[in-house]
C-alpha cells in the first residue's frame, strides 16, 4: 500500500513505477491502486495522465514487454531484482509505445530510478539493455506469425488459453483486429440525457466549455470527447445533469429492452446505474423502475446518479436476486445483466487478462444460469426479458440462453432487429439480431464486446 512518504513524489514516472510494483510484484488491483496514488499526488493535469498511460499500458503489454527484454538480458525478466524488471518495463512501455517520449528520456530515466533505488551497478544494466533495445527496435524478433497462437499471444499480450479460445469460435483476422482494439486506451463517451434537452443542444454546451466533442454516428445519444482540459465533474453539463458517461454498447442493451412510458419495469444487478437511468430517460421518468442490487453501497451511487440527472422514478433495493421472493410484482420488461468473465471489456482493467482461467468462467455459468432462472420469474405475461453480458463467450451468452427456453418453454426467443435501425450493424449481425441473440465483437464497430438476447413470454 502507499506509504506516507510516497505523498511527496512528484516525478511522475517514479509514481508509475511505485503502482507498478504493487500490481505486478503484490498483487494489487491496477485500478484501484492508480486512484489511490492520483488521489493523494499533487500532479498537474499532464502528469497525472502520463502516468496512468504509463501504469495501464504496462500491466496490459506485460507480456510483450517481457518478451523483448528477454531477448535482450543475459537471465530471464522473472529472474531480475523486482525493482529492476519493473523499471526496465515502464521504460520499455514508454520506448514502444509512446510515440512523443524519445528514446533517450527513457533511457535516462530508467538509470535515475535504478540508481535511487538500487546503486550505480544495476543502473548500468538497465542503462546497457535499454540502449541496445533503442538501437535494434526495427528488427525485434517476435514468434512466427504462422504459428498463431503464440505469436497473438506475444505480440498482442493476451494469455494463450484466451487466444487459443478465441481462435477456434473467429477467424484469424476477426481475432487480431479484437486483440488491437483490446489494447487501446477506452474512449470516453457520454450519454445525453434527454429529459434536459437534445443532443445538438449538449454538444454545443459541451463545446462553450472547451471540450472537443462530435455526435457519434452509431447511437443517437452518443456523444464522443476527443479532447477536454478539465475533469469531467468540473463542467456546467455534468452539474447540471446533462449527461452520463456510458460506452454505447451499454446502451444497446437498453434500447433492445424498449422501455415504454409509464411502464413497470426491473433491472435486476443494477449496479450504479447507467443502465437503469437510461431507462428512465426513455421511458421519460413515467412509470416504475425497480431497480435490484447485492452491493449497498453502490445503491447510494445509483441514488446520486438520478439525483443529478433529476430522475425520479427509480426505487433501489438492497437484495441479493437469488433470494427474492417468487410473489413478486411482476414486470412488463426485465433487464438483467449478468456478471461475467469481461472478455469484451479487457482494454477497462489494464490486469484483468492476467486474472483470469477458464475454471472461474465455468463457475460464473452457474451463477448465470440461476440468476436467468429468478428474472423470467418477474416477467409478466407477454413482458420481455433482456439478457445481457459484456463477454463474448458463448458458454456465458448462447448456451446459456438456448438452455434456459429449453427448460422455460413459456418463453421464446422475440427479434430486435427493428430497435436498432439506428446502429450500423452488418447483415450478418442484423440477422442474428432479428433471431433474438447478437453478440458484439470488440472494437467491430468501435464500441465494446457485449452480448444480447431478447425472450418474450408467452
């Protein structure tokens, strides 16, 4: 954890290197661990994104970088002193990957944060390594291409079991343009809140306020920033209300659910709720949503969220879904969002690929698979069901459903197709969309990977 001393570092890369150390040498969360040391750093705004490109671009290419500094030392990367193998890796990260830093800064750096932390000796080495590295990085040598596993595995720095998986469900260059969007930094877009006003009228609010923002073409309540100067919460349109931050794939789900006004809906698992909100703003805050969620703390967040957005219909409710009641008021429209093994989000959690087996994923089926069991219980006859997960793992996502309507044959699989004529899906993804299941590739048309299925009861 961050001593107090650590609260009076101000050199941004030597905070890289403390984050670093903690999540690949202790363990810890690389999400968690960047907010803790960005909360307590005084850090000027450009610092302060350095050094979270620098953290989360190193924890997700570790395996990559570990690659090509083996090529390099004369003993394997895990064998080195920790201090040095991680300062070696943000330094390698910066030198590969950040085109505006030059070599020569990396490299220096690298020999100030050996030398303070451990001599003049092993400063010399990561000094050597580092300089050879700059000077042979055209002709670095990575696992054959034909051999396809590794060298996806390597070059795009995802675990083998993964890649393997996915290369027997796509095609090879299905899988590499989903690996390259993986290992993108995620944009950033905003929802409009159209119960405050359109889209045109946030953007050119946006836009007084100095943020660099444009309509999105894929949803008509997108909104993408390319560019803002200030934190989100310092602009007038957040305080306001205005807007909410939500990836439009997330949005997605909600327009296949097709809230109608004055409807009695749930959102089961609801989260802080960006979905939920989204449904009240379609539903233009009439009705009844009853929103579900295990974790109570996040029900405050949910609280506040629609509070800012001024939503009022939503009532939150502290429970554990598996335990609800079978005599509950049952809904015209249910949204349930499973938990799930991420596979679509991996670019959100710079170390979730590293934290994950195919044993854990088998156990979440479970999970689902009851959880799906409890929400057909809440829909009401001739209601709709909206199952929902950001993976792309048919064991999570088909399976799962084809064996829950096997078992459940008061429900049947309802098409969407129409709901999302405003998204540029392809033919192949409007059919299976007008059979009721759509699975989104990451990156396939610039959002996140989610999967969606639609169940009408009878």
């Amino acid at each position: 954890m961050q001593s107090q001393t650590d609260k009076s570092v101000k050199d941004p890369r030597k905070i890289s290197l403390l984050i670093v150390y903690q999540v690949l040498e202790k363990g810890a969360y690389t999400n968690i661990t960047l907010d803790k040391y960005l909360r307590t750093a005084n850090l000027l705004p450009d610092d302060r994104h350095l050094v979270t490109e620098i953290v989360n671009g190193t924890v997700r290419m570790l395996k990559h970088l570990d690659w090509v500094l083996n090529l390099f030392l004369r003993k394997p990367i895990g064998t080195q002193n920790p201090w040095l193998r991680n300062v070696l890796r943000i330094s390698l990260y910066q030198m590969l990957f950040m085109e505006k830093i030059p070599d020569y800064a990396c490299v220096n750096s690298a020999v100030k944060l050996i030398s303070d932390k451990l001599g003049s000796k092993l400063s010399g080495v990561a000094n050597g390594v580092l300089r050879n590295i700059a000077r042979n990085q055209t002709s670095l040598q990575y696992p054959d291409p034909a051999d396809r596993t590794p060298y996806l595995s390597v070059y795009y720095s995802q675990p083998e079991w993964l890649v393997q998986k996915w290369l027997t469900e796509y095609e090879f260059p299905v899988v590499q343009k989903m690996l390259t969007y993986l290992n993108q930094r995620p944009g950033l877009v905003l929802r409009n809140n159209e119960l405050l006003g359109s889209r045109a009228e946030l953007l050119e609010a946006l836009k007084m306020d100095g943020v660099n923002c444009l309509a999105s073409p894929r949803t008509p309540w997108g909104v993408l920033i390319e560019g803002l100067d200030k934190s989100l919460e310092e602009l007038r349109a957040y305080q306001e209300g205005r807007f909410y931050v939500q990836n439009e794939a997330s949005m997605v789900a909600v327009a296949i659910l097709n809230p109608g006004m004055g409807e009695h809906l749930i959102d089961l698992g609801c989260g802080v709720g960006g979905k939920t909100t989204f449904m009240a703003e379609l539903m233009n805050d009439t009705g009844q949503i009853d929103a579900y969620e295990i974790y109570e703390h996040k029900l405050g967040l949910l609280k506040a969220n629609s509070d800012r957005l001024h939503i009022s219909i939503i009532a939150g409710h502290h429970q554990d879904i598996l335990t609800m009641p079978t005599g509950q008021a049952m809904a015209q429209g249910v949204l349930l969002d499973v938990p799930c093994s991420g596979l679509g989000v991996l670019n959100r959690r710079a170390d979730s690929r590293w934290r994950k087996n195919e044993a854990d994923i088998i156990g979440l089926t479970e999970l689902q698979s009851s959880l799906l069991e409890k929400a057909g219980q809440l829909v009401a006859s001739g209601g709709s069901l909206v199952y929902s997960t950001c993976t792309i793992n048919r064991c999570e996502n088909e399976d799962i459903v084809l064996q829950y309507l096997q078992n459940n044959p008061v429900f049947v699989l309802e098409g969407f197709a129409n709901e999302l004529g405003f998204f540029p899906l392809d033919e192949v993804d409007k059919n299976e969309a007008a059979a009721g299941m759509l699975t989104i590739i990451p990156g396939k048309y610039g959002t996140d990977g989610m999967f969606y299925a639609r169940m009408r009861r009878r």
